[in-house]
C-alpha cells in the first residue's frame, strides 16, 4: 500500500469499505444507543508511542512503531456523521448555549437554550462493529 492508495477494511458481515464509503456505527450517550450514518473520511494505523505518551499515525519509518503489536497497535476509521441516526439524537448537531461564566442559557420557561453547529468528524476506534451501508431495494 502507498501512500496515495487508501486503507480498505472489512466489515463484519464481509463488505469491503474505503474512504467515500457510507457505513453505519453504533453511537452512545449515557446509557442511550443508537445507530448513526456517515461517510468514512479516513483510515489508517495507529500505535502507542511510548516516547510521546499517546497515540499518533503510525510512522513506517521509525523503528518503535514497526515493533508495535497487540493493544499498542490500532486500526481507527474517521467518519463525517450526516445527521441521520435510528433515535434523531440532538446530540449529534445541536449544543447547549452557555453564558461567560459556561451556564447554560435558559428561555423564558426555563428550558435549556440549544443552538445548531456542524456535526463534527469522529473517529472510531473500535472498528467490529461497522456496518457498510448497502441497498437492498429493487430501485436501487
């Protein structure tokens, strides 16, 4: 593999997926589940490198990191979430509003104020759980 070409892994049910593929993951908050869509934007290694005490991209060249194996060494895929997940959470594009002191902003019936952002990337770590998205209907 060169650098230009990217990473293809495969999910659980045997379907190869690369960058530009939609999958589906399972995402918590709290001890709510549910399952959300997005489209992987990265994939590569990485391992525990003990001189900086963290994770970085591997680095064929260094030798540290060609001896990585076991928990040191991981696979993580980056995913742009597109919104659409089976409960709609409102987590996953809206934030609680907050004053300069970081309470929240509260409306006139006392409710929490949320406010739209762009939904951010994540990157998942555990990988045995991804699903790519396949359509399965007549029409395509």
């Amino acid at each position: 593999m060169t650098e230009q070409q990217p990473m293809t892994l495969t999910d659980w049910r045997g379907n190869p997926y690369t960058v530009g593929t939609t999958i589906f993951y399972p995402r918590m908050s709290g001890r709510s589940c549910e399952i959300q869509e997005g489209v992987v934007i990265d994939i590569w290694d990485a391992v525990y490198d003990r001189d900086v005490y963290r994770w970085v991209r591997l680095n064929p060249k260094k030798a540290s990191h060609q001896d990585a194996t076991g928990n040191d060494r991981q696979t993580r895929v980056k995913v742009q979430p597109n919104g659409r997940g089976s409960r709609n959470f409102y987590r996953s594009d809206e934030r609680l509003v907050t004053d300069e002191q970081g309470e929240w902003v509260r409306d006139e019936q006392g409710s929490p104020v949320w406010e739209s952002v762009g939904i951010k990337p994540v990157t998942l770590m555990i990988t045995e759980n991804i699903t790519v998205a396949t359509c399965t209907h007549k029409d395509g």
